[in-house]
C-alpha cells in the first residue's frame, strides 16, 4: 500500500565529520522499546489467517518469520550500491576480518548474511528447500576459500550450484548487539541478475548503508535505484568510500556534486548520513591494529555513530521495518477474503457473470501483453541495430588506435626492429585501451537499454495495476496496489571488468629474405602482416562483448515476456480459486452460507483493526 511507505522526503542530508554520538555522555541511555505490542498484533493476525478457509499458509509464514526477527530484536542491515564501490571490502573492515571476496570478481546472485558467532563458522542454502544447508567450521582463510566456491562467478558461474544466500558467523561486537550485516550483489554491474536479486531483496532489509564513490560520484543506475530503495527502506546511511584516492579539493568538489544530485534528482531532504571513508585503509588499520589509520580512514565515525544508532535507534527502526512488511501481507490477505466474501454474498446468476467478465479482463489484459510483446520485439531489434553499429565503430577505433602505434614505434625505429618488440607494444596497449573503451562502451549501451525499457517497465506495472483494479472494482472490494512488479532487467555474463584481453599476436610468419631488402620495403612488409593480425586480434576482442551483451539482451526479453504471463496467471488463479471455492461450497451447504460470510467478515474486520493499529505504531 502506497500509504504504508514511510517517505525520506523531509529534512536535510547531514554530512559526518568529527560527532561523537553519545558516546560517554551520561545523559543519554539506549531507549527501550516494548516490542511486545507490535509481537500480539502479528500474532492476532496469524491467529486471524489460521481461521480462515482460504490458503494462507505462505502470509503465515512470512508474518511468523517477522515475529521471531522481532522478538530476537534481529536488525537487518545490508550494504547497497553498483558494483566496484567497495561494498565488501567495506564490511570486511567493519567485521575486521577480510573473509569476503573484494577483487574483480564480481559476485553471483547471492546475498551474505554475517551474524554473530562465538567461532567462524559458514553455512551454504540452495534454492532447493529440501536440499539441507552445507555447514562448515575452520579458520578465516580456510572459510574465505570455500566461500569463494560459491558467491564468486569463477567458483560458481551463473550460480550453477543454485544457492539461494549464504550466512556467515563472525565473533563480532556489532554483530552481537542483534544487527545481521548483508552484502548484497552490486547493482548496475557486469550482471544484471544481481540487479534484479537486489531489487527483489530490499523488503527484507530495516536499514540500508548505500556506497557511493568518486568514479564517478553517483550515475544514473543509482539514481533510479534509490528511487526504488527510499520506498522500500525505512532507514539509509550513505558511506562515500575511497577519498583515499581524492586531494581534499577533488574531494570537495565530489561531495558537493553528490548532494546535489541526491537532492535535486532523487528529492533525499532528510537527515540522511553521509560518510566519507576508505574502506581499504579501514582494513589494513585492523589488520594492523594502528588506531591512528583507523581514525583517518573515517571508520571511528561510522563506528561511533552506528553504536549510538543501535543503542538509541535500532530497536524503533526494526519495529517500523517489519510493521511495513506486516502491513503488506495483511493487504494482500484481506483483498483475498473480501474476494470470497463478495463470492458468498452475491447472487449466483451474477457470481457467474462476474466470472466471465473477469475471465475477458485476464483475455484482455493477455492480449495487451501480447502486443507490449510484439512492441518489445521491435525495440530488441533496434538494440540489437544499436549495439552492431556501435561494435562496429569501436573495431575500426581499436584498429586505427593500435596501428597508428604500431606504425609509430616502426618508422622510428632502425633496422634491427624484432617481432619481439612489436609483440611488446600491443601487450602495453591493448588492455589500458579496451578497458577504457569497453567501459565507456558498455555505459553507452547501457544508457540506451533504460531509456528503451523503461516505458516496457511501466506497461508491465500498469497491466498488472488494471487486473487488480478491475477485479477490485468488479466484485466490489478494495483495492490494494500489487506488490510484485515485473522487472525487466537485462542479464548478460561479465564483461569489460573481468574481460581476458588477447594481446597475442599469432607466430609472424617467416621471413626469410627480410633482412635482404631495403629498410623502407622491410618496414612495409612488417606493417602489412601486423595490420592483419591486428585485425584478428580487434574482432575477438570486440566480439567477445558484441556477444555477451548480445547473448544477455536475448535472455532478457525471453525472460520478461515469461514473467509477465506468470504473474498474470497468478492473479487469475488466485481470484478464480477464491471466487469458484466459494461458488462451489455455496452449491454444497447452502444452509451454512450465513455463517461462513459471518465468520469471514469478522476476520475481515479484526485484520483491518490489527492493520490500522500497526499503522498507528509506525506513526
């Protein structure tokens, strides 16, 4: 529900220097709150779901699972932000251990957990629910290995081993105070699968630390999934990691460019903290125990002001958290049983008519997905167009870049010039050229994908709005705003960050009679054989991208298209079952209906009082 979400809309960003958040002052103590409240309310509303004959055995659940997390005062705490911004490394110094990957190799589709624990222990869960968890006890370097055999794309490419999370358990003060630390996979990065897990994992976060860095500051995939954090977060932190790499103006000047652009593009006017660290400088203080390092790192504020957010804060920020998520599935629950109940109060005659016209709106509804299809086809192939021009610019770039080099080092060279040395020229050019080129490539292509799916996105969000709302206004209920929104987000391997550049040039052929002739014909011959080689070289290169992006664009269409018959299917299923359950008991107990329907509005009416009484807490 829309009125449900607590807006960050309201006060100022505030930026961290040198506070000290009650630490030591003896007239602040931890705040103490009765969760008790809030625990009754879910329980009452489990009691309320068990009741009832509809099946709610998955709303139960997830509402048991938030009264556990409440009563074990369970904070969750994920680290957020694109790839490459240093969001592990900035957990491995919070924990003080580097125990999670932080090289280029990007992540799976895997959030970490890391709890507390009196000794280093991992645990393994699939995706596959009856397959049990893998359980493991070592050191921190043994357990940083097997790690890496399951959250990084060479241990486990395209997660293979279809593990759903890991958990890890670290002897850690923060963590013994009841906060759960979760790395979750970079957004806007290599694979956009991680994108996509993360989006789908933000209900289960209280609180949110969002990484930003000075290359560059902030782009415009973090400014459209902030949009989509500030509704889903109650609580967010903003760490700007590697200042460590700025002059103080540099930095400056970065920082006042990222107010801005969270002011005036994602509209944050609250007092959202903001930090700026070096989580790497951070990790190397703890490994060392130098105190002063850890100061200039900017952690002993980060430090500091998470204790006092714990000691003062945490407890009220989890019960607004969950009492959101709470409220979610009661919406979800309660347009359920005034569906049945419109089912049992209704005539049949109409009943019946009702369920044809329901069954056109899903045909129709259908129908439009499949013209938004026949839409996103024309749109694929224009990317596709796209993405071959601007592959082709980029071989011709490369060509020119590397030969123009190459005939450089030649025509200043003397006659004793070797293939040896050629070889040595393309090895020092090609990876400093492609990276810059492939990023900047990939950023391009990027750019347009989002301005081409972004009116899809909202075709998919406003077919499945108009199911709802025609059922909503066609049996007479209220109307509650989905929650699963098709996504449509591209999935593609790695590329230009994990790319294995070729800058092999195959064996020069011989050339026997070389030495025999002219300098200026020995040259020619040399740049003649070179440039084709070269040639070769560009294309694998390129392709290489050309291939994967193009590979991922397939499967990302494929995908939506998929998603968005499933989730139109399950909405028609779960209607008609709830509407045909009942048509079919009112044909067998005729005599019971008066009680069934009273028995049913008196659920409906205690979850709406257990529903406003939550709502009334998050106020």
């Amino acid at each position: 529900m829309a009125d449900s979400k607590l807006k960050n809309t309201d006060l100022k960003i505030t930026t961290h220097n040198n506070q000290n958040y009650g630490k030591n002052n003896i007239n602040n103590s931890p705040l103490k709150i009765d969760t008790s409240i809030l625990s009754s309310y879910l329980e009452k509303a489990i009691a309320c779901l068990e009741k009832t004959n509809v099946n709610t055995s998955k709303e139960v659940k997830h509402l048991q699972s938030l009264n556990a997390r409440l009563q074990e005062g369970q904070f969750h705490l994920a680290v957020l932000g694109q790839f490459k911004r240093g969001k592990s490394t900035f957990l491995n110094a919070l924990i003080g251990k580097a125990i999670l990957p932080s090289a280029v190799t990007p992540l799976t589709a895997i959030p970490t957990f890391i709890y507390y624990g009196s000794s280093n222990k991992l645990s393994i869960h699939y995706l596959n629910e009856t397959q049990a968890p893998q359980k493991f006890q070592a050191s921190w370097d043994e357990l940083k290995e097997i790690l890496k055999k399951y959250v990084t794309e060479s241990g486990n490419p395209h997660n293979r081993l279809q593990v759903s999370h890991v958990e890890i358990f670290v002897p850690s003060p923060m963590l013994q105070k009841g906060v759960v630390l979760i790395d979750t996979p970079g957004i806007g990065s290599t694979f956009r699968h991680n994108t996509e897990v993360t989006h789908r994992f933000l209900p289960q976060c209280d609180a949110a630390l969002f990484m930003l860095s000075s290359d560059p500051p902030i782009t415009e995939v973090e400014v459209a999934f902030l949009k989509a954090v500030l509704s889903k977060v109650p609580k967010l932190f903003f760490i700007f990691n590697k200042i460590d790499y700025l002059e103080e103006n540099d930095r400056k000047s970065s920082l006042a460019f990222l107010k801005k652009v969270l002011h005036e593009e994602v509209g944050i006017e609250d007092t959202v903290s903001l930090f700026s660290v070096s989580a790497l400088q951070a990790l190397k203080a703890q490994e060392n125990n130098d105190k002063d390092k850890w100061e200039k790192s900017g952690f002993a504020k980060i430090e500091n002001y998470l204790n006092h957010f714990i000691a003062f804060e945490k407890s009220i920020t989890l019960q607004k958290a969950l009492a959101l998520k709470a409220i979610d599935i009661i919406d979800d629950s309660l347009m359920q049983l005034h569906l049945m109940m419109r089912s049992f109060t209704l005539p049949l005659s109409e009943l019946e008519k009702k369920i044809d016209i329901f069954k056109e709106k899903i045909n129709e509804a259908r129908h439009q997905s499949l013209t938004a299809q026949d839409l996103l086809k024309g749109d694929k192939q224009r990317l596709t167009n796209y993405l071959e021009e601007e592959a082709e610019k980029l071989r011709q770039k490369a060509k020119s870049h590397l030969m123009s080099i190459v005939q450089e080092v030649i025509s200043n060279s003397n006659s004793s010039l070797t293939d040896k040395a050629i070889q040595k020229v393309i090895d020092e050019t090609v990876p400093s050229f492609f990276e810059k080129e492939f990023e900047e490539f990939c950023n391009l292509f990027d750019k347009r994908l989002n301005e081409i799916v972004y009116p899809h996105q909202k075709n998919a969000e406003e077919i499945i709005a108009t199911v709802r709302n025609n059922t909503a206004q066609l049996f007479d209920i209220p109307y509650t705003s989905p929650q699963n929104i098709v996504t449509l987000k591209e999935k593609r391997s790695a590329y230009w960050i994990t790319q294995k550049w070729s800058s092999s040039l195959s064996p020069l052929p011989p050339t026997l009679f070389d030495w025999m002739l002219p300098s200026r014909l020995r040259k020619q011959r040399l740049t003649k054989r070179i440039s084709k080689q070269i040639d070769e070289l560009v294309i694998y290169n390129v392709e290489n991208l050309r291939w994967s992006i193009l590979q991922g664009l397939n499967e990302t269409f494929h995908n939506y298209t998929i998603k968005l018959k499933k989730r139109l299917d399950e909405i028609s299923q779960t209607t008609q079952e709830a509407v045909i359950a009942a048509s079919q008991k009112r044909a067998q107990e005729s005599q019971t209906i008066d009680s069934e329907v009273a028995h049913i509005n008196i659920i409906i009416e205690d979850l709406s009082k257990i529903r406003k009484a939550i709502k009334e807490i998050i106020e």
